[in-house]
C-alpha cells in the first residue's frame, strides 16, 4: 500500500486557511451552480423525481413502484424541503444545489487529508467548472445525489485506512447504500473498495465486514420490499421489470468491441479530452509512485470495467446503460484530484508554489468567475450555448421563467385557455405535474389526452379550460414546448410546429 499515513492525519483539518479556502470554494460553487442553472428536464426521470416527493410531502397517491420511484435518496430530501417550504417549482433547483455546495466540502475535505490544500482546492475549481455539472447540478436526477454519496463513501474509507476504526467503515458501507438508493450501478465502485480492504492488511477480516454490511442492508430492504410490495425479487425485480426490459440498448453497437463505442462513438469530445488528460495523468502518478495513485487507480478501474462490460444479454451482447456521458460523473471528483496532483507535480516546486498560495488560488477562483461572465456574454455557436443564459439574456434565465411559468400557468387556468403539447407529451406532462398541480391552489394532476391535426398528435390537459378547437387557428392556447422546456400564451394558429398545418394564420 502506497503510504501509510494521511498527509494532514496529525493535524486539525478546520484551520484559518481551511476556513478560507472554502468560503471562497463555497461561494464560486453558488455562483457557478446558480448563474449556469439550466431549465427544468421535461424528463420524465427528473418529473418524476419531484413528482413523487410531492405525493410524499401533501399527502397524495404514490405513483407506481418503478426503477424512478423507489431511488429513496433522491425522493426523501426533496419530499423533506417540499414539506418544510412548499412544492413551487423554483425549490425544485434546490437539492441539486445544495449536493453541490455538500460535494465542495467533501472533496476539499478528501483532496486535503489525501495531499494538500492547493490540490484539493484546484481539484475543487475542475470539478464545480466542469460543463457537464452544470447541467448535472441544475437537475433532480440520480448523479447530483450520487455525487455526494460516493464522496463521503470514499472520505470514509480512506478514513478508515488511517485510523483502522470500524466505525468509519461501517459509516462507509452506509454511504454506499445510500449512493446505491440513488444509482444502482454505483455498486460498481464495491469490487474496488474490497481490494483496498484486503491489500490495506492482507486479511479478509475488512472485506468481509464492509460487504457483510452492504449485504445486511440490502437484505432489510428486499425483505421491506418483498413486504410491502409483493416483489419477491426486490429493489432488483423492481428494476428488471421497468429498466433492463426497455429496447434502448437495441440500437448501440453490438458485439465485445461495440461495448468500447462508449468511451470513442458517443463520448463528447471534452469528455474525450478530459478522459486523456486523466489517463496521462494516472499513468504518470503511478510511474513516479506518487501517494494514492495505486488506491484511486483500482477505483476507477473498479467501476469503469463494470460499466463498460456488464450487458443485460449476451447473445446478442447488449450493455445494461446506454451510452450516456452522464454515467462518467460520479468519478469526476477522484479524477480531478489526480489530475490536478499529476500536474502539481509534474512542475518544479517554484514554477507552480506561487498558484498554491492561498490569496492567489482565491483571486484565481475570481478570475474563472469573471472568466464565466466574459464568455457568457460573446456570441456562441449553440453547442455551447446550450449549456448557459447568455448574460444578454438574463430575462430567460430558469429562475425568473419559473416565476414567470406559474404566472402563465394562472392565467391560463383563470382565463380557461387549454393547455397543449405538440408531437410530444413530455413538455405537457411537466407542465401537468408541476406548474399546475398545485395543492397550495386545490388543483391536482390532470389526464391527458390527444388529438390529430394533419401529420400531428395534439395532447392536452381534460378538464382545464374551454374545449380544444383546432379548426379556429385564433384560439389562445398555453403551449409548452420541450428544447429547453418553455410555456408561451398565443393563438393555436402560430405555434412554430404547427406552421404546415395553418401556414401563415
């Protein structure tokens, strides 16, 4: 085992410069995560997410027991901050912020016990600026709560390694089941952490305490399961009967070498290039026998063999997930860290001291804030601009349009106007279960319905509003649209997709 003390383990981590740093890392994350918050996913995973919260939190039906349904650690905190603040659409920004503001501490806290307080900080500034968090920490969806799961997993159980306390394992084992609720295939990380177990002592005593624990949960939740739902196979039967049947998979690659279009394919090319700047720099951390390059190498290969290999058919061979970039994320933190320790280390001491210093690592931190602010106000291609609000367009920023939805939404109901969607019910049934379902008001879910217009499906909402008349193209309708998801009061006659059908009405 590659060290066998922490570098900060005689020492207390909350210190003045502990408590700098991450006032400044505390508050770049609120500025990153609420400046580049993203729209509201019509889903339906993340609809579903808050929608079973709001059954929890007002007393309503719970929607079918699926693979969505039953992710408790996603559902218990919102139904929780629904419950103490009410179920308006703008606290569904809430969880994912605050798992953002809980993975800042976590991965200081990790990145510091594990090398020093220039890594953890950088690692910290990658990992938050990240594009792909912005979207992953805008969104209720399983890997803004995986993240913070996995991260006090892995705080624990390095943890563990120094102080050789039981407890510590036993929390660790907890945290993974919790990161389990979330995401099931964050079990992929298990084969990994009993290596660490095993090599840490060469003895099979830790192993079999942390699997035994993980075992023994997920033993009281199959029997709770098999209780209460009747599925005799559990979480697990549950899963397979909704998930592992669904024909997303029938159209990526087949074969063993189709398994590898993942990471080549249909990997995004900054996801591409972040994967090379890892691979180079775990390489070379492994080379020079820097501290933790070995355990954090066995993690990630832990779970990206899993990942990569584990199919739900083998003739043909099928992947169980889809090749989604969204699936790399819970590795960003652990990737940032030894990104960013290869190239402290990789640079003589006096090339790279002055960017570790405290008050310049904070105005660095300002500098990538004023940084976001420049770019976001320069023309973009939309590739880009996908990922932000322009700082011109700071009126379609999700915050104010949320505000602006439910006032739509009232206007709607008041003024009876139907509410629709066309060629999709996506966008209709986000605007169903959360702008207008609303106990607060005495309105619940509607059913929705559709119609054909020419070589388009109209889907509405029965009940609300005067009747659809789709041979009147003046009528005013609510419209919900899905990319990004918005909501717009205009006749039927001029909505964009429409335009075959009423031409120039």
């Amino acid at each position: 085992m590659s060290g066998n003390t922490l570098y900060a383990s005689t020492t207390s981590f909350v210190k003045k410069e502990d408590a700098l740093l991450l006032t400044v890392l505390i508050g770049f994350t609120i500025f990153v995560r609420l400046y580049l918050l993203q729209m509201i996913n019509v889903g339906p995973d993340e609809i579903d997410y808050w929608f079973s919260a709001k059954q929890l939190a007002t007393g309503g039906q719970y929607p079918e027991i699926m693979h969505r349904t039953i992710r408790w650690t996603i559902i218990l905190p919102v139904a929780f901050f629904q419950l103490l603040l009410g179920n308006h659409p703008i606290w569904y920004y809430l969880t994912p912020v605050l798992n953002s503001i809980g993975q800042t501490v976590l991965l200081y806290a990790f990145g510091r016990r594990l090398y020093d307080r220039g890594t953890a900080f950088y690692a910290v500034i990658l990992f938050t600026a990240w594009p792909y968090m912005w979207r992953t920490g805008s969104q209720i969806r399983p890997a803004i709560f995986s993240l913070t799961c996995v991260l006090g997993t892995l705080y624990l159980l390095f943890l563990f390694l120094e102080k050789e306390r039981r407890r510590f394992l036993l929390i660790s084992a907890v945290m993974l089941f919790l990161a389990y609720q979330s995401k099931i295939t964050n079990l992929y990380f298990v084969p990994g952490i009993l290596i660490l177990l095993w090599r840490s002592k060469r003895r099979a005593a830790e192993p079999l305490f942390y699997a035994g624990s993980l075992f023994g949960l997920y033993l009281a939740e199959h029997i709770g399961y098999w209780i209460f739902t009747g599925s005799r196979m559990g979480r697990l039967g549950i899963i397979a009967s909704h998930h592992l049947t669904s024909d997303f998979a029938e159209a990526l690659p087949g074969g063993v070498l189709g398994l590898f279009a993942r990471y080549t394919e249909y990997m995004e090319f900054p996801w591409k290039l972040l994967f090379l700047i890892f691979i180079a720099s775990t390489v070379y951390l492994l080379a020079k026998r820097k501290p933790w390059a070995v355990e954090l190498t066995i993690l990630h290969a832990s779970f990206f063999f899993f990942l990569t290999f584990m199919v739900k058919s083998i003739d043909p061979i099928k992947p169980v997930e889809s090749f989604l970039d969204r699936y790399y994320i819970v590795n960003l933190p652990t990737m940032s860290l030894m990104i960013v320790y290869a190239l402290k280390t990789l640079f003589p001491d006096r090339m790279v001291r002055v960017f570790f210093e405290k008050r310049t690592a904070a105005g660095i931190s300002g500098g990538i804030a004023f940084l976001i602010l420049a770019v976001t106000a320069l023309p973009m291609p939309s590739t880009v601009i996908r990922f932000y609000t322009p700082l011109a367009e700071m009126d379609q920023h999700p915050i104010p349009k949320t505000f602006e939805f439910m006032s739509l939404m009232e206007t709607a109901v008041e003024e009876q106007l139907p509410i629709i969607s066309v060629d999709t019910p996506k966008p209709l049934d986000t605007a169903n279960r959360v702008f207008y379902d609303s106990p607060a008001q005495g309105r619940t879910m509607l059913m929705m319905s559709s119609i054909e217009l020419g070589s388009h499906s109209i889907y509405f909402l029965e009940g609300q509003g005067r009747p659809l008349n789709p041979d009147d193209p003046s009528q005013k309708v609510l419209w919900c649209d899905r990319f990004n998801f918005d909501m717009r009061i205009l006749p039927i006659g001029g909505i964009p997709a429409l335009a075959d059908v009423y031409g120039d009405s």
